[in-house]
C-alpha cells in the first residue's frame, strides 16, 4: 500500500507514467519472489533471473494489468505479481526437485 501512494507521488511529481528512476515497485517485487525461500546464493541468484524474467516477459495477466490499471497501483502491480509468479516456480524447485525439508520461519 506505501509502494502505491510512493508510486503514485513521483509519478504526480515528476508528471509522467513509470518513470524508470522509480524502483519501488522493483524492490518490492524482488522481496515477494524472495519470501520464505532459503537464503542460499542459488536461490538469491535463481529468484533475482526469475523475476527480471516475469517482468521483462511480462506474460498474461501481467501484461494486460500493466496496460489497464494507471496510477501507483499500475506501476505496483505488474512487479507484485511477477514476485508471486516468480516466488510460486522457487517454492515447486525446492520443493519438489531439491526437497530441503528446512522451512525458515519453523
């Protein structure tokens, strides 16, 4: 929610759409793909190629939410949902190709 009044203020300030000097919504998205995964430097490395990916590619529904929606949560919305996309594909590898039983909040 802070992310999307940030947004929305520099966007207003500057008076233009997304500016790229705005990485908010960057950090923001990175930290998503990043929550509860372990903090092993594949992982760090693996999450960060992931969400540059998604967003980037930036494949349905992201693409057309980046297109529909203006203001703060126009600029927010397309990197929280690559970080969700992104966080989804780290939880099955390590759940299911590297099966680490270790869960970092337990």
């Amino acid at each position: 929610i802070y992310g999307i009044w940030v947004c929305q203020k520099v966007s207003n300030d500057l008076q233009t759409h997304d500016f790229s000097g705005i990485v908010w919504d960057e950090i923001v998205g990175y930290l998503i793909t990043m929550a509860f995964m372990p903090m092993a430097w594949e992982f760090v490395i693996l999450g960060f190629i992931l969400f540059r990916f998604f967003d980037i590619v930036k494949p349905w529904p992201i693409k057309w939410l980046d297109k529909q929606v203006d203001g703060g949560l126009g600029i927010m919305i397309d990197d929280v949902l690559a970080g969700i996309f992104s966080w989804v594909i780290l939880m099955i590898i390590w759940h299911q190709w590297i099966m680490v039983p270790y869960f970092p909040i337990w």
